[in-house]
C-alpha cells in the first residue's frame, strides 16, 4: 500500500496510517508526504510513533524547498505493478501523482483519491 499525501490531505492519509498501525502493524506500508517547507509538516507524533511500531513501513518526506517536487523513484518496480495508491491533497498534486504513476506502469484502478475543499466545485465554473 502506498499513500502519497500533501497539505491538509495528509490528516486523511494518517488516519489511514493510525488504522494500519493498530489493525496490521506488519503490514508493508509507504507513506510518502510532500510538504512547501517544514513548517508545513503536520502529525509528526503520529509518523513517529506508527514507525516504532510498524518494522515495514517507508517514510519519506519532500519538502519541496530543500528536494524539489516529490518523486516516485523510491518505489520497487514491485510496488509500482502490484500496490494499491491512495492520493490525497490539493487537486494539482492529486492529478500530478496520477500523471506519474500512470506513466511508470499503474494500472488507473490501483490509483484512488479523496477530493475534498473547493477543488469539488471545478465543474460549476
């Protein structure tokens, strides 16, 4: 399972992360969190405590003033043709993780999203 979140998405994304710590905490799981700056990093608590519990889980945060935009490079070619990706963040991030995931070789039905905020009303303008 892979979880890609940024901004206020990544609260939806470590509610997820909190329910595989207490449900599966063997479960091999990458969180991976981009963020403007560091003081942009939210739920530090909850990453640091899932980590001392979960031996397979693969945190990486991007802060995209010190690394530049996120990058998919850390995932396994076997993470890329099997896992399971939940995106959750602005609409921009969303639709350029998908981009990218689609053009290394996931399949579209392994890619979901939660879209929330004003990005839901796009259509009416």
């Amino acid at each position: 399972m892979v979880l890609l979140a940024a901004g206020v998405g990544v609260t939806l994304m470590v509610s997820a992360l909190n329910h595989a710590r207490t449900v599966n905490p063997q479960l091999p799981l990458h969180l991976l969190y981009a963020m403007r700056n560091a003081d942009q990093f939210m739920h530090k608590e909850d990453i640091a405590e899932a980590q001392t519990v979960m031996p397979n889980l693969d945190f990486k945060a991007c802060q995209e003033d010190v690394n530049g935009r996120m990058s998919l490079k850390a995932l396994s070619d076997n993470d890329l043709q099997q896992g399971e990706f939940y995106l959750c963040g602005p609409l921009a991030f969303m639709q350029e993780q998908r981009k990218a995931l689609l053009a290394l070789g996931v399949t579209a039905n392994r890619i979901h999203r939660e879209v929330f905020g004003p990005d839901l009303l796009d259509h009416l303008l």
